[in-house]
C-alpha cells in the first residue's frame, strides 16, 4: 500500500482499523514499515510503502479511476466491521452489500 505520510497511514491502520506493527524499520529517510492482523500475527503483512516513485501516482490514478480496489480484507462479521469502523470514523463509498459469491463494503 503506498502511503504518503508513515506516520498517519500507521496510526490509521493500527488505531481506526486494528492492524499492529509488525516491521518498523528506519531505512535513512524511507522505513519499512508493516502491518498484520491482531488475530494472525504470523499471517500475511501489509507494507506501507513510499509514495514517492514516479510511477506511483499515476498507478493511483488509473486504479481509482477504474474503480479497482487497491487491496481487501477478509472478515468474519462484516456488518460488526462495518458498524465498528463507521463508528471509528472510517468513510465508506457502498455500505455492507451481497456481490454474488461475497459480501463487500468499500471505504
């Protein structure tokens, strides 16, 4: 996930969403920073990387305006995320909905 600003993008993935750093390495002006699920601390990890390669923005871009998610989580309740996350302030863009084989929410 590219991030503009580690400090923000940690907080927010720590206290609004839960995830708990897993990797917080100071790299000279980059870090490398990661991210995991407090209920699979060993499972797979989520790098807030640099924003700042030339190429980053316009891959933004095109996938925003594609309307393609830049990743997704898998939940167990996806109602109680949504309440949880709404009440933390989290902007959804669709609220809980069936999508044919899942149920998704955006934000």
């Amino acid at each position: 996930m590219f991030v503009d600003d580690w400090n923000k993008a940690g907080n927010f993935y720590t206290e609004v969403l839960g995830f708990k750093v897993k990797h917080n390495i100071s790299l000279g002006a980059n870090r490398w920073l990661t991210v995991v699920s407090e209920e699979d601390p060993d499972g797979g990890e989520l790098l807030l990387a640099p924003s700042d390669h030339p190429t980053t923005q316009p891959f933004r871009d095109a996938i925003v305006a594609d309307g393609i998610a830049a990743h997704s989580f898998q939940v167990q309740d996806l109602d109680a995320e949504w309440k949880k996350l709404s009440d933390r302030g989290v902007n959804f863009i669709t609220e809980p909905m069936d999508a044919g084989v899942v149920n998704m929410a955006v934000f």
